[in-house]
C-alpha cells in the first residue's frame, strides 16, 4: 500500500511517501530540493556512481514511521547535502529545513 501525506516544518511543506512492503516500510519526506529517507537509500551509490546529479539526501536507520523519520538523527547523507550545510546526526526535521531554495 502507498500513503502519501504533506508534511509541514515550521511553516515548509514537504511530501511524506509510505510504502508498506513485506517485512518492512519504505518511507521518504521532500520537496524541490531534496529528501530524507529509510535505511533502504544507497548514499554511496548516490556519491559515487551518480555524484554528477549533486542529490540533496539524507538516511536515517531504525525508523518504522514519518515521525520517526524527522526525529532521527541522520546515518549518512550525500556529498551535496553536506554543501549545504547538512550533516550526519543532524534530525531529519532540522535537514529538511536546510532543504529550501
């Protein structure tokens, strides 16, 4: 099942997605910019085999839901997040909002 959902931080919206899968949930907040997500986003791959696209990304591990989510702290995020200022162990909520245009 997918669940789509807006998300509002201090006055920002994003978009939550949610896909129930088997044994697990695959879940991403963002926007224009950028995005958080699950364990499930490859962050090497995004900074080796496509730094060329300068994704703006985040991962955080461990979380069942989208509030979890914003809340945890990030496990790793790309080389392009990290130019705007974003960085592991930073919340997820505090990442989106370094997100905007």
């Amino acid at each position: 099942m997918l669940h789509m959902e807006p998300v509002n931080i201090d006055g920002v919206s994003f978009q939550a997605v949610t896909m129930k899968l088997p044994k697990t949930n695959f879940m991403a907040v963002t926007n224009d910019v950028g995005y958080i997500m699950c364990g499930a986003l490859d962050v090497q791959l995004l900074n080796e085999k496509l730094a060329d696209r300068e994704i703006v990304a985040g991962r955080a591990v461990g979380v069942r839901t989208v509030e979890q989510l914003l809340e945890a702290p990030l496990d790793s995020v790309t080389l392009a997040a990290e130019a705007r200022g974003i960085h592991t162990g930073m919340s997820g909520r505090e990442a989106l909002l370094r997100m905007q245009e």
